[in-house]
C-alpha cells in the first residue's frame, strides 16, 4: 500500500466529537435506534433558530433533535419542524441518513478564515454571543460531507 503525498493541512480538525443524522420523525428515529442499536437515553428537546445565515440568506427554523452518546461521540438526530436548513435540503436530496460529522475547535472564525484561502466557505452558520458559535461547510470542495465546526465560548467550556 502506499500513502498518498498531501501537503501539510490548513486546519488541523480535532477527533469526531458528533454524528448527525436527519431523519422524518425523531420519535420513531430514538425507538429504531434504541432498540436495533441500544443507543440512548436519549434527551429530546425543540429548538427555534431565529436569523441565522444559511447559502447567503437569513433565516429562522424549528428543529427537533435527540441526543444520545456512543462512546465519546454524540449521536444527533435531527426533525426539521419548520424552514429551510442543509437539514431539509439533505432530506429532500438524499433521504434519512448521516448528514455531518461535527468537530470541536477553539477558534471556528480563524479556521474559517483559514479555510477561505482554501476555496472551503460557510453553508449555515450562527454565533450566540458568549456561549457558542458554528458553521456547516458547504460540500462541494470535501467529497459532498457536511462538516460542522463548532466553538464553545470560554464562558460555557467544560458543557455539552
């Protein structure tokens, strides 16, 4: 076997921290899940995004999400409720499935600075002052996967 010749990466991503997985019905999805798979409990909640940037538009959006972990990752699944997110598009296009793979880093504006130099830009992004800032980048650089940098703000470091 030999190794392919790469230069040295732009970013360094952490390990996985979270898999997400769109799917129609969350409720369904946890009792699937938890009996095929014993994952779980899980811990479902709603969640209204209000004026976050999503492919160069603002917009709001309702989801219904189930957390549960496997080992040190996360398992997200993701019910979009209401408006238009990579979520309901991957619906739209794919089916349920493995949407993104999330990665935890310090500084998600310098690396998407960094990225940029890259031809690597935003799809959906937010920031919550003081508590938390993301971005999903758009796939059509890195193979068609949603990968999700998220950065948890010195103030709520240590949660999850």
């Amino acid at each position: 076997m030999r190794e392919a010749m790469t230069k040295e990466p732009t970013i360094r991503l952490p390990p996985v921290e979270q898999v997400g997985i769109v799917v129609r019905d969350v409720d369904q999805a946890v009792g699937f899940f938890s009996s095929a798979f014993g994952w779980g409990p899980f811990k479902i909640r709603e969640s209204e995004m209000k004026g976050f940037e999503y492919d160069g538009r603002t917009g709001d959006c309702r989801l219904k999400m189930a957390f549960a972990r496997s080992g040190n990752v996360e398992i997200e699944l993701i019910q979009v409720l209401e408006g238009e997110t990579p979520h309901s598009d991957f619906l739209r296009r794919h089916g349920e499935g493995m949407q993104h793979l999330r990665f935890r880093v310090d500084d998600c504006e310098g690396m998407l600075s960094a990225l940029a130099g890259e031809g690597v830009e935003p799809l959906w992004s937010q920031k919550f002052p003081g508590v938390a800032e993301f971005a999903y980048l758009k796939t059509d650089k890195i193979s068609g996967l949603m990968v999700e940098l998220f950065e948890m703000k010195e103030s709520r470091k240590g949660q999850k």
